[in-house]
C-alpha cells in the first residue's frame, strides 16, 4: 500500500472524506506514470465508475484538504488560446499539504472578491454608461448617513473609532 493509498484511507476512515471521494481519488492516483499526472475528468469517472460531476466534486474537497494539487494549462490552437488538460499532483508531505491547501483557499478568495467587484460595478451602472457613484464617494459635505461632518465625528467619537474620519 503506497503512502497516498494510505493517507486517503485514513481520511475515508476519519470521515473527512466519503467513500466517492476515495475511490476518485483511488483513480486518480491510478493514472501516474513516468510522464505524470494529467487525466480528464471522464477518464477519471469512467475508472471510478461515477459521474463527471462527482469527479469534480471528490477533486475540489482534495483541493481544500491539501492533497491534491492542480497545475491548469494552456494549449494553443488555431491561434486561439484553449484550456488543456490539468495536470494534478498527489501531496504526501504535511508542510506541502498545508500549503497547498492555502493556495487553493488564497485563490478562491480571489475569485469570489473577483465576483464580488464586478457584481457592485454591474449595480453603479447608470443608463449612460459610466460609473454612477453614491453619496459615499461624492465630496459632498454630507456623508451617506445624511450627517454633516462634524456630526459625523462625533458620532464616531462617541462609538469609540479612533480612526481616520
């Protein structure tokens, strides 16, 4: 038993990850070869015997447990830049897995912070076109709240902010 067949057996055992999850993964450690690690995700449900979508579902919870590790590539076709196949690499190590684990998360965050902007952008659209800004960033001398400035500092005075006004 090599020492990834054992870590997710010891997972599956521990109940952080489902008996699907292991047999996905069980598959996909399948594929390694001297070349390395980059099977799609039907060849993986087809060895697992379950859908593309669970697949997808076993790969993103190794993804956040730091045991697996996927590199996206880039192929050029026609002169168009397309997605490729993943490359995937199996983490035994707990400094690697750790850290891994905090990519993915980092890059998570990005893309829901990505969402995030273009979804508050997609709002201050006016029919015109361009950037329609609230009280918030106007230098009005009233502040979003409907408060003076002075009122303002006051009232931030009295919650306690310290900050800058």
């Amino acid at each position: 038993m090599t020492s990834f067949a054992s870590q997710i057996w010891t997972l599956t055992q521990g109940r952080q990850i489902t008996g699907k999850t292991h047999l996905v993964l069980q598959a996909l450690a399948s594929f390694q070869g001297h070349r390395g690690l980059f099977p799609s995700h039907e060849s993986i449900a087809a060895r697992a015997g379950c859908s593309t979508r669970t697949v997808i579902r076993a790969l993103e919870t190794a993804y956040r447990l730091g045991i697996v590790e996927r590199t996206r590539q880039r192929q050029r076709v026609s002169g168009r830049i397309c997605n490729g196949a993943n490359r995937y690499r199996l983490i035994v190590k707990p400094l690697e897995q750790a850290k891994a684990a905090a990519a993915h998360a980092a890059q998570r965050l990005r893309e829901a912070l990505a969402r995030r902007k273009q979804a508050f952008l997609s709002k201050c659209q006016n029919g015109s076109g361009t950037n329609f800004q609230s009280n918030l960033f106007n230098a009005d001398p009233l502040s979003a709240a409907g408060m003076s400035r002075h009122d303002l500092i006051t009232w931030c005075e009295s919650v306690g902010y310290r900050g800058r006004t």
